[in-house]
C-alpha cells in the first residue's frame, strides 16, 4: 500500500464524497457509492467517519467501515450503513441522500481492526447481523491479493433475506461459497442443510479443526454475540492476542 | 468550510455540557478490541511503580481499605457517544501516590497498564489533584467485565479510552510512551472539548 504514502491530505481531513451508486442489501442495510476527487486507499476493516451538517451549524458524525478494499487506484469509497432506531445520521441519509448527493466523509481511520495483505496468518472471520461489514472487506481483499493463506467466514444472520452481500455469500442459490459457513439463527431458508441457531461451541471447534495453525480470528457484531464468540474462543484455546473484536451497541 | 446537508434539522438547543461532535445514549456501549479479560477479585493486583519513592503492590482486600471517594461526572467515547451524570466511586490516583510516598521529580507521566496487555498514556498532571481514581463502582454497582471489572483507571476529562478498563500496573515515566489506540491512529492525548480524536486532529 504504498500508494497510502503519497497522498497529499490527511485521514482527518473532511472530503467531499457524491454519492454514485445506493445498493439495497437487506431491509435497514443499503450500501452507499461514493466517488472522490482524491484517491482513496486503506486497509480492510478501517472506517470512514460521515459528518452532517444543518443550516444552523448542527453537526452529527457517525463511523462506518469500509464495505470493499481501496488501493489507491481508484477514487471510489463503498460504505455499507444500517438504519438505526434513532439514528439521526443514519436516518437523514435513508430518507435524504439520493445519486448526487454530497456528503463529507474523512478516513481512513482506526489501525487496529484490520488486515494487510502482508499478514502470513491463517484468517478465520466471525461476524454476526451488520457486523459482516468490515469482515466482506477483509474477504474481498484476501481475494483480490490472491492471498494463499487460508481464510474462512462464519456469519451468524436472522434470515437469508437479512443477509447483506447475497450474491457474494451465496454466489449459487441456497449454497454459501466453500469458504462461507452460515447459520441462521430465526429462519433458515427451505431446504437448508447448514447450520441453524446462534454461534455455538461445537461451530466454532468443527472450524477451527480445519486450520493447520491457529488463525488469527477477527469477530465483529453486537456486543452480546462478541462477548459470547470471543469467549468461546478462549475456552478453545485460542490466545487472546490472536482475537481482534469490534463490538457495536450496549451489553444487552 | 462545511457543506450544508439540506434538510438535516438539528435536533434542538445544544446541552452545553456536551462535547462538540458527541451525541447523548442512555445505553452504555461497550469498547475493547478483543475478548473481554476475567480477573478474578482473589487473583487482581494493582502496581505503582516507575518515578515514585516508594513502588508498592496491593491486592483486592488492601484497596478497597483505602479511603473512597466519588465523582458524579459524564463520559465522553471517542466513537461519538456521551453518557450524562454517572456517579464513579474509586480511589483517587493522589492517595495511591500518597501511598508510594510521593512522585520523583521526573514523573512525567502516568503508563496505565492493563491485564489482557492494553497500555494507554497520559500526563501526569491528568491524574493528580482529584481529576482521576481507579473505580470499581459505576453507579452504585460493581462494574461488570464487559466495563472493566474489577477496576479501570478512571480520568473523565478525556475520551474514555484513557481510562483504561482491567488496570493491573500505573507506572510513572519520565517519557512519554504512546500506548495501545495511541500507536493505531488515534490521538495522544485526547481531549473531547478539542475534538483530539485521531493522531492528525490537531
């Protein structure tokens, strides 16, 4: 990522992103295009912060992570933002932001939560709900640096119309990609022959038996589904050191 | 120069006593970056040592015979949230020093280590004069490990990930040493009225 070093601005500075492309994921979940006139470059797993303002100077920032890898090759942000309950950035945007919209947006931030394309660990991602964000970049960049460590997904959702990033989880219809492992934890869809409930021990045993060395695990989601993942993790045997956690929302 | 977002309403008049850039929850959102360390209460020790006269070691019974005191104080997150008038009972860092009898004069700085291995750094004119304790109690309740528990250094004036949660060791340096979030982008010393929220804020 050399190209990190050649640019001219600062992750702190406020750009201007118009927005080009809005996907609809799930309901609640829509991925946002933005295009820039700089380059944009981070590694998988860093967040962008949007900020709003109003007529009257009111201002409200919200972090989001990165939905796709960026190199620097290209000007292009892909941000993936749930509707939140009282969610007044998040809400503004739903109802608000169409193709052409402005909106000032900063990053890459956070150094912690990430993966470079140098690592020489085994990957084992856990995510659950919105918490795949972060997790489909990392894959997604895995992919595109022909990365020959292995990697795999476990990812915990309600249900299959729930589930962001369909066509990538599920590139055939009711098969997950062979490095994709789903369970369903409200409803499965028909004819399912995979997993069903919530992220258990014996999910997380039968995964990590398939890695030669221990991998270096990232879970992200809500903080009562990494509280729960993390410590099964740890009564594994994994080394806390080897667990990367990005948690969202309140104990319960 | 900000652009206008048009139709986005701000929400009202502005509770001053929010920082700039924060918004108010009545949850209290849960930030560490892996699993939750459980420290047993018969097992915890806390450590002062570096640039004091005397280091010394207490363990769960010796602390909490040390006098108490509370703060009734907001927190502010760097990820934007801000939880209001939260009551934080602990031992104030200037009777722990007290207690080392007295800094060198070069300390410089407060180390705050933590089990589970986080580091964060601070000034130590940060943590003296009242402005900071290690805290077992948020709100009458003994603090749950998803918050720290049993015991987090506690230094409400700067975004909460100063105050460190599972603090086992506070060493007074001469240096400085940036710690865990201080050396992955974020700022060195991070104050939320100043917006220090990222290493290139200024």
């Amino acid at each position: 990522m050399k190209s990190v070093m050649k640019q001219t601005f600062k992750p702190t500075d406020w750009r201007v992103g118009t927005v080009t492309q809005i996907v609809p994921e799930a309901p609640g979940i829509r991925s946002y295009c933005f295009s820039f006139d700089s380059q944009i470059a981070h590694y998988a797993g860093q967040h962008y912060e949007i900020r709003l303002t109003a007529e009257d100077g009111y201002q409200a920032a919200r972090l989001y992570s990165a939905a796709m890898p960026a190199n620097g090759t290209s000007n292009m942000l892909q941000l993936t933002i749930a509707l939140m309950a009282d969610g007044e950035v998040s809400s503004y945007i739903f109802s608000n932001v169409t193709i052409g919209s402005q909106l000032e947006i900063r990053g890459p931030l956070g150094g912690y939560f990430v993966w470079k394309p140098e690592g020489k660990s085994p990957i084992l991602l856990v995510g659950g709900g919105t918490g795949i964000v972060p997790l489909r970049a990392i894959r997604l960049q895995h992919q595109q640096a022909n990365a020959s460590t292995k990697l795999t997904l476990l990812y915990s959702v309600k249900t299959y119309p729930y589930m962001p990033y369909k066509y990538e989880l599920f590139p055939r219809i009711g098969q997950p990609a062979s490095d994709v492992i789903v369970t369903f934890t409200e409803q499965a869809p028909q004819g399912w022959l995979g997993h069903e409930g919530r992220i258990d021990n014996a999910m997380i045993q039968s995964v990590l038996q398939a890695y030669k060395t221990t991998p270096q695990v990232y879970v992200c989601g809500s903080t009562p589904l990494v509280e729960v993942v993390t410590r099964q993790f740890v009564e594994a045997g994994v080394n806390p050191s080897k667990i990367k956690a990005e948690r969202f929302g309140a104990t319960s | 120069m900000a652009i206008i977002n048009p139709g986005f309403k701000s929400p009202g008049r502005r509770d001053e006593r929010v920082p700039p850039g924060q918004s108010v929850v009545k949850t209290w959102p849960v930030l560490t970056y892996g699993p939750t360390p459980r420290i047993d209460t018969g097992e915890w020790m806390l450590a002062v040592d570096g640039e004091v006269n005397k280091p010394f070691t207490i363990d769960w019974a010796e602390f909490n015979r040390l006098p108490k005191h509370t703060m009734l104080t907001d927190i502010h997150c760097v990820t934007r949230w801000s939880k209001l008038g939260m009551e934080w009972e602990g031992v104030s860092i200037d009777e722990l020093i007290e207690r080392a009898d007295g800094l060198t004069s070069s300390a410089n700085h407060l180390i705050a280590h933590c089990y589970g291995g986080y580091t964060t750094n601070l000034p130590t004119e940060d943590v003296i004069g009242g402005k900071a304790m290690i805290t077992t109690r948020a709100d009458g309740e003994l603090l749950t490990p998803e918050h720290g528990a049993p015991a987090r250094l506690f230094v409400p004036h700067l975004y909460f990930w100063k105050s460190a949660k599972y603090i086992n060791r506070l060493t007074f340096t001469e240096r400085d040493h940036p710690g865990f979030w201080e050396v992955n982008g974020y700022h060195n010393y991070g104050d939320p009225w100043r917006e220090e929220r990222y290493e290139t804020d200024v």
